[in-house]
C-alpha cells in the first residue's frame, strides 16, 4: 500500500509540487503552520528517522532544503524539522522534511 506522500509524488492526489529531483520531492503543506511550509520527501519509503538507511534518497534533503529557502526568498532564516514517531508528532509515516518560513520561529518548539 503506497503511502499517502508516494500517492503525492505519483500525481494520484493532487499537490501543489514546487520541485522534483531524482531521489526527493518537495510540496507545499496542505495546512501551512507558516506563511512558507514545504515537505520535502525522499521518493523512498522510509517509515522514520528511527528506520533511516545508511545510504539513500534522503541525504538530499538538506540540500533540497537550502535551494528552496534561496527561492523562497528567506533571506531572515528559517526552520527545518523532522517530526520522528508519536512523540515527536509524526502523522504521516513516509519521512518528510518542514521548511518553515516566513516568520520568526519560537523557540523551545511546542
Ligand atoms: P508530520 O505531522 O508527519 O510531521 O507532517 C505531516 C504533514 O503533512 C502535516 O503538516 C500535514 O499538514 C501534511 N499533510 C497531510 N496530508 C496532506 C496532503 O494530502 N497534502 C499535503 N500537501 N500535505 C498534507
């Protein structure tokens, strides 16, 4: 059963795509928590951080991550979170990447 983020990368549920390589996708947030909010996903299944390969389309991200902020214009900084397990408020178990944006961030995180 493919996951809700592969159905995304698939085109079977429509999403708003800003950016697609080989090994990641990244679309913006369908319930924003700022005024930029993209995931960014390894086109493999990874469950989690906690599952996380050595190797693989997820070691990406981070540069995914700091080309969108660049055309996003998020010139004052910006936030990247992995949410891992119940805890940690995972919803959806495909890892995924928050760049968040747009306003200054809290700090501790809620
Ligand atoms: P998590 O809570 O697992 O760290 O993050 C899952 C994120 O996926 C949430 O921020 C949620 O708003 C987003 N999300 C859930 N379903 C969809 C969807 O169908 N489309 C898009 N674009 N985002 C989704």
């Amino acid at each position: 059963m493919p996951t809700l983020f592969t159905r995304i990368i698939n085109r079977e549920i429509p999403a708003d795509i800003v950016y697609e390589d080989d090994r990641v996708v990244a679309f913006r947030d369908i319930n924003p928590a700022a005024p930029v909010h993209i995931l960014i996903v390894p086109r493999t299944e990874i469950t989690g951080l906690a599952t996380l390969p050595d190797e693989g389309d997820h070691l990406a991200i981070l540069n995914v991550a700091k080309l969108l902020a660049e055309r996003e214009g998020l010139v004052g900084g910006y936030r990247l979170v992995i949410n891992q397990g119940p805890d940690g408020g995972q919803s959806v178990d495909h890892l995924h990447a928050h760049l968040l944006g747009g306003r200054k961030m809290k700090w501790p995180p809620g």
